[in-house]
C-alpha cells in the first residue's frame, strides 16, 4: 500500500478508492492511535460535507471507532473549522472531518483533528497508517464496544463562538453576498452574517448531495464577481465546500486572494501594534507582491511548503498570529487552529466596518504580480517523478533564464489530487502565460 495521506488527510474517489472498508480501518486505526493515551472511553466527533458519499462513509468510520471502544458524537453536516473548535471546546480526545474540500462530490476524504484541534502532523498520520492491517488493535466486547451518540448542538455552539471574537461588531448598512458552494456552510454562514446585521445575498446553499462545489464555491468566482456587480454589493465571499478557506471579490467584482487578504489583514494588525514580531507566514506559492509589501512596511514575511498545516507548524514555532495561503486558507491563531473560512470573513469586514473604506481601497496596500497557474492532469504514480526527466528541467532552466530576476518558477504536484501544478510569476502577463503553456505541455506528455 503507498501512501495514503496527503497533504489534507486521505481522499480519494467514494467507494472506488476511498471504500467503506479502507475508512473503518481509518477509524480503527485512528482511534487506536489519537486516543491510546486516554485514560477513560476515549471520545471521538465525527462531521462531514455535503456529500452524497457523506452518510456512507461517515457510518463506516464510527463503525471502526466503535469496534475500538470510543464513543463516537456525530454533528453531522458542520464546516471543518468547526471541528477543530468543537473537539477543544467539549474536550475530547479526537475529531474526524468527512470531506474532500474543494474537489469534485465524486471525492471524498477523511481529516483527522488533535485533541487540541490541530490538523495531526506527519508522524501521526505515518503511525495510523502502520495500524490499518494491524492484529494488535483491541477488539473489545460486551459493554465495552463503542456507542454513537448525536452532538445536536453542534452548529449553534460553533456560531456562538465565531460571534464571541467579533464582539460588538455592527454589519448594518454593509451589503454582501455569500457563495455558500452547496457545503458545509451552507446552513450555519447566512446565520453569522445576518446575526451580525448584515444585508446578505446568499447563493449556492441547497445542497442536494450531487451539487457540491458544482460551477460554484471558491474554485468559481465568476458567478459571485458578476452577481456583486450586478446587485451593487459591498463584497462577495466564496466559500469551499467545507468552509475551511474563503476568496473575496470587491464591489467591481475583482478577485481578493489569500495573499490579499493577508496583506490587508497583515498590515491592519501592524497598525494595531497586534502583528507578533511584526511577522506573518505564507506559502512558496504565495505571489512576490506580498513580499514587497511586508518589506515596505516592516514586516518579515516568512515562507513554508504549500499547505495551510505548514503554515500552522511556522505560526506556532515563532508564536505568530497570521498566515494563510494564496488560496484563501487564512488562519488567525489567535481564533483558531485552522484556516477558516467564516472567521477570516469576519476578520476582513470587521476592516471595512472599522475603517468604512471599501474593498476596493482596501486592496491597494499590495501590489499583485501577474502570476499564471496551470493544472496539468498526470498519472497519480508518476506526479512526483517531474524532476527526473531532462526534457522538463532542461525546460525549466531555459524558462528561468528568459525571467532573470524580473519572475520566478515554480512546479509541483498536488498533495491531494493527480496534478502537477505549474506556476509562472513575472511582470509581463502574455510572457509567462506562453512559458507556462509550454512547460504544461511538456510535463503533461512526459509524465502520462
């Protein structure tokens, strides 16, 4: 068996590759591994997205917990984030979150949670892995086997608590709309807004199992852009299908990024005197206008691997309260121990309210590079063999010697889907558009 976790827990196509039986092994193994040091019935919260693979999967993995002897609390359709706050908040020893995110509703996954509501490190998911066949997990009877038990409060406790870090903010006379993506925050985010006196549009929050993430959600902004115009809204959020990231556009319908909205938030809490170590944590993907903004306004921009738990691992090590990723995992320490979607929604109005400057304004303390993305579609085994080939390094020199200094490259494979990403930065749009073609072409008919 290869390596089943990524960088974003265990996905893989419902029932194909991600089976009923491989995910009650996932809860055997994981309730062994998170809970051996408990001294009591372990306790463990499981929650999904919405989809239609949600309820098969979900039940399979409380299956495994039980046959270990946890007690397993199901809070049913809830945003990931919420997980993480919900295992803190009722103290128990571990969290699972079915969903795949942003990935098509055929995909589904399984994310595991700390009792301390941490995403669990390398070693962690390394060790759960070892478990899967193992003889040695215990198989208790009788009275001993696991119950299921429903966590009903589940959405109303996590709202009440995204509330409580925006204490006293007014949201009257904003108007925004919300791209709820048919997930997890489908139910629970008109609430927070509307709590919070907001005006809210909300779109893409009927889920029918089938339409998550369907032509909607942060991977489709164009929807949400031309529906702020149209409507003359202040700002349109876009949620994934979990909610843990979110992307904004402003009131003329312009994408703000992760690396956006780090900029803006970044720079109020420097302002503020609230910026610790007047530092903050983005990703190797994050765009270079984010780095000269940090230069120019004194503050150290520090860089990780692509993934919001790298980013987390960077925030905590240098006791850090801002990072996040270009594709809108934000996280605010202070808050939460993960990206969240609703919360660094919350963070970014509560600028605007405070500051009653729109979006538009907003955005204009980071200067954004061009940057072209390409997703190439590769075999799932040979995505990590691109720096092997001479054909695409050789490519890749030639591409870095036409850029100089003025742009830079970057390649790599997705952690959770069979792509090879390729990233062209640069000051000229079309320039890097046709290199990025052209290494894409390369890399997609070698590594097939």
């Amino acid at each position: 068996m290869g390596k089943l976790f990524g960088t974003d827990g265990v996905r893989g196509i419902a029932n194909s590759e991600l089976t009923p039986e491989l995910t009650m092994k996932l809860g055997r193994a994981g309730a062994y591994v998170l809970t051996k040091t408990s001294a009591q019935t372990p306790k463990v919260l499981v929650a999904m997205d919405t989809r239609r693979s949600g309820d098969m999967l979900s039940a399979a993995l409380a299956a495994g917990l039980c046959s270990v002897g946890a007690t397993v609390y199901m809070a049913g359709v809830i945003p990931t984030p919420a997980v993480a706050y919900l295992v803190q908040h009722h103290k128990l020893d571990a969290g699972a979150m079915i969903t795949a995110s942003h990935n098509p509703m055929a995909d589904n996954g399984v994310k595991y949670y700390s009792s301390s509501g941490y995403k669990l490190p390398d070693a962690l998911e390394e060790e759960i892995e070892s478990y899967l066949d193992s003889p040695a997990l215990p198989r208790p009877v009788g009275p001993d086997v696991g119950v299921i038990l429903p966590m009903e409060s589940a959405a109303d406790d996590y709202l009440a608590y995204l509330l409580s870090t925006v204490k006293g903010l007014d949201l009257s006379g904003l108007n925004i709309a919300i791209d709820c993506a048919n997930g997890a925050t489908s139910e629970i985010a008109p609430r927070l807004f509307e709590a919070l006196g907001a005006n809210v549009h909300v779109l893409f929050n009927s889920p029918d199992g089938l339409n998550i993430n369907h032509n909607c959600g942060s991977t489709h902004m164009d929807a949400i852009g031309k529906y702020v115009v149209k409507k003359g809204l202040d700002i349109g959020l876009a949620f994934d299908g979990d909610g843990d990231r979110v992307l904004v556009v402003d009131e003329n319908g312009q994408l703000i990024d992760g690396d956006v909205m780090l900029a803006i938030c970044g720079h109020d809490l420097k302002e503020q005197g609230k910026l610790h170590h007047n530092a903050l944590v983005a990703t190797s993907m994050s765009n270079q206008g984010l780095e000269v903004m940090c230069q120019e306004n004194g503050i150290t921009l520090h860089r990780t691997d692509v993934g919001d738990r790298y980013v987390l691992e960077k925030m905590l090590s240098d006791s850090l309260v801002l990072g996040g990723e270009q594709s809108g995992h934000v996280i605010f320490s202070e808050h939460s121990t993960t990206g969240d979607g609703m919360l660094t929604g919350l963070m970014l109005l509560a600028i605007i309210a405070r500051k009653k400057i729109p979006l538009s304004e907003l955005r204009k303390v980071m200067d954004h590079f061009p940057q072209v993305l390409i997703n190439v579609q590769v075999s799932g085994e040979r995505k990590r063999e691109w720096s092997k080939s001479p054909a695409i390094t050789n490519a890749i020199a030639k591409a870095e010697s036409e850029l100089g200094k003025e742009g830079r490259i970057l390649i790599r494979p997705s952690g959770t889907e069979a792509l090879v990403r390729v990233m062209i930065e640069g000051r000229d749009k079309a320039v890097i558009q046709k290199m990025a073609e052209n290494l894409a072409g390369i890399i997609g008919m070698t590594l097939v």
